[in-house]
C-alpha cells in the first residue's frame, strides 16, 4: 500500500529550518500561506500546524484553519491509535490549548516517529510516547472538504469587523499605533478562516500576539470573553447558512 500523499510530501520537506534574526525562510512562509494565513510574514511564530496544514493543502485536502495545534483534534476521523500517514496530536506546555501537531511516519512499540514542523525549528523527525497523544485522526475521505466546517464564512463580516475594532483598541494601549493597525489588518485578512471554536482561536491569537510581542499574560481572559462575543455574532450572522 502506497503511502499517503501529504506524508510523501511531508518528508520532501524535511531539514527546512528557520532562519536566525530578522529574515525569514520564504519555504516556511509558504506553509502559512498554504495553511490560510498568507499575513505573517515572520518564521517564528509557531508553525507546526502551518506545516501540517500546508501539507494537506497540497496533497489536496482542506486543512483545518488555524494555526492553533489542537484544532487539529476535531479534524477529520478519528482513529482508536496511530497509524502511518495520520495526523497527530500531541499535549504542550500548561493550557489545554496548548499543543504540537505532526504526521506519524511510523509506528513502533511505544513511541512514534512524528514528521513535524518547528521541531527544534525544522521540519524534522522526532519520537513522542504513544500514551501522551490527545488525538489521532485521518484527513477527510473526500479531498477538500473538512466534515467539522459546515460553512464557508464569508470575508469582513459583522463579527470580524467587531474583532478588528477591539484588537485597534487593544493594539493602541498595549503598543502603540504600529501595533494596532497590523491588528486590524490581521483580523480583517486572516479572522473569516479561523475555526469556529473558541480554543483554537485562542490558541491563534496568542500565536498572532507573540508575532506582535505583545505578551499574553494578563489579555486571556479578555481575549477569551471577545472570543464568546464573537462566536455568538457568527452564529446570528450566518444563521441558516449551515448546509
């Protein structure tokens, strides 16, 4: 049996690494632009599920949205354990959206042999204990369609214009001008893509603040409460499109 296609091309990847200082690899800003976010333009926010994303993409199928690894968890199928060529999930740090996302290469006793971005900053292959992972799960049957997105969320809706506000207004206390226009242009660009689910957009927008330096400590809870606000507005706002 042929392996899977975003796992071939996942391992003609492999020793793609950032690079130190202010440039960046123009290869890991084609994941971000694969995986749907085409506004980042730094190579060290965090990019495993921008890789993982950007594999799918090119072999054909959706991803999930985010960049958040968790939202990875509701992707797909789910499998009873590891299986070559599936996605998988891995806990991270003390947050339960906290994570790290790869494709398992091979299976063995007790560990697999993840294939991953931003694994010591690289695309790499690295051995996780099978017992830790939160998920394993298998790409859509159907190339391009994703069974947990069941609309297609328009650009510059109500809700993400609501967004763009309140990062503006976060933007100008916390940093400045210069911080609050890249958040507008951010959320006006990158917000219709986002999953709907309030964890892994957390999970991005701490991805998006780092890029920012802005420090996340101490916004969680705001975030989390503009994140409830905006979950709301996009159920009234596309209330009767879901198929």
């Amino acid at each position: 049996m042929s392996e899977p296609k975003w796992l071939e091309l996942a391992k003609g990847q492999l020793g793609t690494k950032e690079v130190a200082g202010k440039k960046d690899n123009p290869v890991i800003m084609a994941y971000y632009a694969d995986a749907g976010f085409p506004g980042i333009d730094h190579d060290e926010v965090p990019w495993c599920a921008a890789f993982v994303g950007s594999m799918l993409k090119r072999a054909g199928y959706k991803p999930s949205g985010s960049l958040a690894a968790r939202s990875y968890e509701k992707y797909g199928t789910r499998l009873p354990g590891p299986k070559e060529g599936c996605i998988a999930v891995f806990p991270r740090g003390k947050n339960s959206w906290e994570g790290h996302v790869g494709i398992v290469a091979s299976v063995g006793e007790r560990t697999v042999k993840l294939l991953g971005g931003n694994q010591a900053n690289q695309v790499s292959l690295a051995s996780y204990p099978i017992d830790r992972a939160v998920a394993w799960v298998w790409p859509p049957e159907k190339p391009g369609i994703v069974k947990s997105t069941k609309v297609a969320v328009k650009s510059k809706t109500v809700w993400a214009q609501v967004m763009a506000f309140v990062m503006m207004v976060w933007g100008v206390l916390s940093n400045g001008l210069e911080s609050a226009f890249k958040c507008v242009l951010w959320f006006i660009d990158i917000m219709p893509t986002l999953v709907s689910d309030v964890e892994g957009s957390r999970g991005s927008a701490q991805s998006m603040l780092s890029w920012l330096n802005i420090p996340w400590q101490g916004v969680g809870i705001a975030m989390t409460v503009a994140f409830f606000i905006i979950a709301i507005l996009r159920h009234v706002d596309l209330k009767g499109t879901a198929s």
